[in-house]
C-alpha cells in the first residue's frame, strides 16, 4: 500500500511572506512597502480562528491607535476570502492592526488579497508573531503544535522553516504538559519559560510555581526548588531504582515533546520496565489514542 506524501512546509515561506513586512513599518512620509489591492471596511474583516497570538497589549493597541489616527495604516493586512460568508475576508497577517483601526475609529483599512490554503496561513502567522516576538511561550508552543498535529509536520521540518533549532521546538512543546495554572502564569509573564521548564517533571508544579512566583525565585533556584519537590517526603529509608542515565532522560524529553505529554520511563532490576504518559484532559487521551492507532497501522502497512 502506497503512503500519501506528506506535504512538505509552505509553497516556498520565502514567496509567502514577501508581503508579510516583518521589520518595522516605515517613517512617516515613506511610501508603504507593499501596494494595497484594496480598502476594505472593517466590518467585512475577521479574524483567523488559528491565530496563535491570544493576549494583545491594551496599551500597545492604544498606542497603535494613536499613530493610525495620525498617519493612517501604512502596511495593509494580508487578507484570503472567508470560507463562510461570500463577500467577507479573513486576515491572514494584520489582526493587531485590525483591531487599533477599530479603537482609532477608521472605516476602512489597506488589504493584500491573497489566495491561500489553511497551511500557509498558519504558517505566516506562526511566522509574523514569532519573528516580532509578540508571542508569549505558551502561544509560541500552541502554534507549533497545530503546525504538527494538523499538518503532519515533524519537530525538525518546522525548525527547519521557522529558523529555529529542533531543541528550541522541543523544550517549547514540553511546557504544555504543564497544568493550565502554570501555562497562565507563562501566559501573564509571572514567570519565564526557564521557570516552567524546571518544574515540568515535578509531581506539584501548580503548587511549586506558586512558590516561584511568591519568592521571586531565578531560575538557577527554581531547579534547586525542583529537584527538592521531587525527593520523597518519608525520612525512612526506601528501596528505590538506580538514578536514570543520560540517555534515558533524553529518550523521556524526546518522546514528551513528540507527544505533547509527560512521559517517565522506569527500568526495574530484572531488565524490564514501563513507560508512562500522562495526559491532562480527554482530548490529550484521544490524541495519543489517535497517535499510537496511526503508529501501528503505519508499522503493519
């Protein structure tokens, strides 16, 4: 039986994005980058379900706002037709600028029409908000992993397209194993993704992040905080397994950020042993369920 080919990332993110103005927009008197096709009103715009970015900045808006009162929106949105209402547009890359033409009270805004497939417009978001670092970690590692779940993509295809190292990738996606307590701390900037990745292993990170925050603890403390949450509690003496090596730590980091999930690997005395996964909710058991169907149908193709 012939596999269907996976689809490589993006037409060419290079074509893509020759639109999408990464650096910043231009003075005031500049010509804009990009010709618009249109103007659009912006009651016929809407967002992009898919869009990584969550959390806009009120006072990054305003100030947004205040410049397009002044000078108009001088780089159009990157715009695809919607699928649901004829007449109507999605934006592909420009929601920041959608939304400061609302409160600067603007009818209508410059656009870039363009026709192009779920795939590319996730990617250019993912693209645009991570190469202006708008996005917080925790938005960062959600777009990476619609990138993989949705399209097939692989750890080493997407850092191969975003510019990204794979162990960059990887230490992101493990951060959502983490409770959604710990993912809104990340998310509001009470703590760093050096913070989170510390506690990813411990059995209480909901309670040890509480911890962090309330100590104002560096991340060096953190680990230190970490590795002490996680030594048993009974002053008894127990009998307990030789401390993992290297590489099985590895293999655990590298399974944990393929799924998405935690996973410990356990070797007992007479060579044989288990692999845990641990999933936070139902759908991360039906996508591991989905995961492990694909893998054995793959395995007997």
């Amino acid at each position: 039986m012939k596999k269907p080919e996976k689809r490589g990332l993006g037409r060419g993110l290079s074509a893509l994005m020759a639109d999408v103005q990464i650096e910043p927009a231009p003075e005031a008197g500049e010509p804009p980058r990009s010709k618009p096709d249109q103007m659009v009103p912006l009651d016929l715009l809407e967002p992009n379900p898919d869009q990584p970015r969550r959390q806009f900045s009120e006072d990054a808006l305003k100030e947004l706002a205040d410049s397009i009162r002044e000078k108009g929106v001088i780089q159009p949105l990157i715009v695809r037709p919607s699928k649901k209402v004829e007449g109507r547009y999605e934006i592909v890359a420009g929601e920041r600028r959608w939304r400061a033409s609302q409160l600067a009270q603007q009818h209508e805004v410059p656009v870039i029409l363009r026709e192009l497939d779920d795939t590319e417009v996730l990617e250019i978001a993912i693209i645009e908000n991570i190469q202006r670092a708008d996005l917080n970690p925790v938005e960062e590692a959600m777009g990476y992993r619609q990138l993989m779940d949705r399209f097939g993509h692989t750890q080493d295809k997407v850092a191969e397209a975003l510019g990204k190292s794979r162990s960059h990738i990887a230490n992101l996606l493990r951060l959502l194993q983490l409770p959604e307590e710990v993912l809104d701390h990340l998310r509001e900037g009470r703590m760093t993704a050096g913070h989170a990745r510390a506690l990813i292993t411990t059995e209480n990170p909901a309670d040890l992040a509480r911890q962090v925050i309330k100590g104002q603890l560096s991340v060096r403390e953190t680990e230190k905080l970490a590795k002490q949450g996680s030594e048993p509690k009974s002053a008894k003496p127990r009998n307990r397994a030789p401390e993992k090596d290297a590489d099985t730590r590895a293999l655990e980091q590298d399974l944990s950020a393929n799924l998405g999930m935690r996973v410990t690997i356990e070797h007992w005395a007479d060579g044989s042993g288990r692999i845990v996964v641990g999933y936070k909710d139902l759908d991360d058991l039906d996508r591991l369920c989905g995961a492990l169907s694909a893998a054995t149908v793959t395995a007997f193709d």
